[in-house]
C-alpha cells in the first residue's frame, strides 16, 4: 500500500475503531467495503462516489507522521491507533484534481465525525 495523504487518528484501540467502521459502512449506503486481503483484515479497498481508495486500520506508531512538519498542538502521546486513507494503484496521483481530492476528504471527513476521530491530518 502507498503513503497515504489522510491520516485519521483516534485515542481508541485499533479493533474498537475497526469494529466500529465496519459498522458504520454496513449501515451506510454511500459506501461500499470490501477486504483487501483474506490474511489481513485490516486492510479494505473502499468505493467511493465511483472512486477506489484503500484503508488500513492500524495501531499507531510515531513514524506515522513524524516524516512531515506539521504545526499542531496535538498530543501525540494519546493516539492509539490510526485509519490511512489513500487512493489505489487505478487512481494513484489523482489526488491533485480537484473532485477526486475533495471525494477522498468527503470520505475521511464523514469517517472522522462519524467514529469521533482526535485528529486528522492531510500529507
């Protein structure tokens, strides 16, 4: 999986986030869920108003974001885990047009508000 230029992060353990998205996309008729991978169950390939992005659900670690400047008052100490949003391979760099770039930030938007996201960040 690429870097992903949307980082969500949550001060809940990972299976309590993953749990709770899985719920929200069976309950959500915008979103389409699929798993990425029989062996990892924490990666999905996510369709979104006709676009194919990936999501992982990971625990947290620092180098998730320690690669970027950010300037944030964020406590980085309380993240737990972390949901990577990404496009896949079929639209990979289309994040620097437009309607594709605001599609993945509806997404990730709608996942943060939804599941009470601590902090989102855009690389």
């Amino acid at each position: 999986m690429q870097s992903a230029p949307l980082l969500l992060l949550f001060d809940a353990e990972s299976e309590w986030v993953g749990q709770n998205l899985k719920r929200l996309f069976a309950e959500s008729g915008q979103f389409n869920l699929e798993s990425s991978s029989h062996h990892n169950r924490s990666e999905f390939t996510l369709l979104y108003e006709g676009i194919s992005l990936n999501l992982k659900v990971s625990p947290y670690r620092f180098e998730n974001i320690t690669n970027h400047k950010i300037f944030t008052n964020y406590d980085f100490s309380n993240a737990k885990s972390v949901i990577s949003l990404s496009l896949s391979e079929h639209v990979s760099g289309g994040e620097r047009v437009p309607p594709v770039a605001r599609s993945i930030l509806t997404a990730g938007a709608y996942i943060a508000k939804t599941l009470g996201a601590d902090a989102v960040f855009w690389t």
